[in-house]
C-alpha cells in the first residue's frame, strides 16, 4: 500500500514539474496575436504629411503596417531595411508605418536626418490602434493580406533576410473572403448607462489593476508609468463611461492580446491545471497519513 501511494505521489509531482516546466521557455512577451487568421483591426489616422489614410483604402493589396518609434534604436535600424523593401515592391505591396507615442516635431527630426521612409507615417494619437492590434512593443510589424486577414505578425527588428521570407509568404498567401461577421464589434451594445465621476475613477481603477501592461515585465496597467499602459487605461475608462461593463471592457482587451491580459486568467483549460495540479500531492500525502493512522489504530485493535 505504501507503494502504492509513494508510486501516486511520483507520479502527481511529476506532472506538476512538467506543466511548470513548460512554461520556463516561453516568453510571455512573444505571446502568439489571437487576431491572426482574422480580419485586421481597421484604422483611419492622419499621416505625417497631411493626408488620412484607412486600412480600407488600402484593400486590394497585400499591406505590412510596421509601429515604431523615433526613441527606438532598433526601429532605427530597420528604418533603412522597410524603406528598401518598400521600393522594390512599390506596385505589389503597400507599407505603412504606425508611430507609437510620437510628436509631428520628433518625427519632422527624424526624417531630416535619416531620410523619409518612402511610404505613408500615420499618427495613432491615443494609441488606439496600438492596442487594437495588441502591441506589446516596437518595433513590430504585421502583414495583411488584400482582403484585409492578417496572416503573420513580427515583434522586434526585422533584417533583410527575415523581410524577404514573410514578404514572400505574404506574396504568396491565397487571400480567402473575410466573413462578415469578423468585422463586426465583438462588444455588442452596452450593457447599461454610462458610469460617471466618483463611480468611473473607481471602476477604472479596480479593473485597470486586474489588467497587465502587455510591455512592462510585472506591471498592472494601473500601475505602470508606460505609454502604452496610460493608452490602455484611457481606453477602458472611455468604455465604461460610454455603458460598457467589467466583462466586455475586459474582453475587448483580450481580443486584442489574449487572455494573458489578465492578470488572473480565466479558470479553464491548462490554466485550470495549473490551479488544481499543485493540490495532488497533497491529497495523496493527507491520504497517506489518513491510511497510515488507519493501519495503527488497526494493529492496536489486534493486539
């Protein structure tokens, strides 16, 4: 029987190591986008020079939107390799470029001194479609197909090689019908009124500490001093004044990043294992104690 239970113990540990185990290679960072497949997030931004762009307009074409920054060396570095991509495929591919937390000033500095990208700059004031797209840095780079699917996504600098790999998995991808239903708002209509003054603060607050900042290492979105962190709690107070509740305002962040947004996931699935796994050894161990106190008060009844 002490076998037995020993044997059952091993094994439960065992699957618990695993599990955990698993987990030790991830990058929590490198999460991959739930919107691949889908219809890409929509957008319609001023461009640097004045003119509005939109995904729509750009339907048709293969699109690969690349967000960046001024302040970002590495974005710096790929500047020169989406510029000569772009103008080799001028007429086959449309690039733009999506500048995250950036000033007309900052940028009109940049491009003095390295040069214009050869393709459209927009401006994501608010960082809306930042978070649309479920940005967890710059730079990172999205390839659409011309119907408008994203098919592959990129985080972190890309280099001539990489560029022209999924350039040709982009050229070479048969674009399928987005289905109607793709497009439409996963929200819905608001659940109830808007919420207000004392009663937004504290609903904003209480849920933006459930939320994790998708490019801090650790950091609730209610705490982190990041542009990113400071757009995402915008947006979810806009949701709750507009009568959004706690579940859809949190689910249209997960539709953007996944369910690692949160901070506690949702109980199902490997999540749910991860949960109930760390009890097994101790149940074969109060079930060893319970059949090793059983087994004395047996002998001492024989004696």
């Amino acid at each position: 029987m002490n076998k037995a239970i020993l044997s059952g113990g091993l094994i439960a540990t065992v699957a618990l190591v695993a599990i955990l185990a698993s987990g030790f290679n991830n990058d929590p960072r490198r999460v991959r986008s739930p919107l691949l497949g889908q219809a890409a997030p929509s957008f319609d931004l001023d461009s640097f020079d004045g003119q509005r762009i939109s995904l729509e307009s750009l339907r048709g074409r293969p699109v690969v939107v690349n967000f960046w920054a001024t302040w970002c060396e590495p974005c710096r570095l790929e500047h020169e390799v989406l510029r000569t991509a772009a103008s080799a495929l001028t007429d086959r591919v449309s690039f733009v470029g999506i500048a995250f937390d950036e000033s007309r000033s900052r940028l009109a500095e940049f491009f003095k001194r390295k040069g214009a990208s050869g393709y459209p700059t927009l401006l994501d004031e608010g960082g809306r479609t930042a978070i649309a797209y479920g940005l967890r840095g710059v730079p990172e780079t999205f390839f659409i197909d011309s119907q408008g699917r994203l098919i592959a996504r990129y985080e972190g600098p890309l280099d001539p090689p990489t560029t022209a790999m999924l350039l040709a998995k982009l050229l070479d991808h048969a674009p399928r019908p987005v289905a109607a239903e793709s497009k439409s708002d996963p929200l819905g209509a608001p659940n109830g009124p808007g919420l207000q003054g004392d009663d937004l603060d504290r609903a904003t607050e209480r849920i933006a500490s459930e939320l994790r900042c998708p490019v801090c290492q650790g950091a609730t979105i209610a705490e982190s001093p990041n542009a990113m962190a400071r757009d995402m709690k915008s947006q979810l107070r806009d949701l709750l004044a507009r009568g959004f509740d706690e579940e859809q305002a949190i689910a249209y962040f997960e539709r953007s990043f996944g369910e690692g947004i949160r901070v506690t996931p949702a109980m199902h699935g490997v999540a749910a294992l991860l949960w109930a796994v760390p009890a097994f050894p101790f149940a074969f161990g109060f079930a060893a104690w319970g059949l090793s106190r059983r087994r004395r008060l047996g002998r001492r009844r024989d004696r």
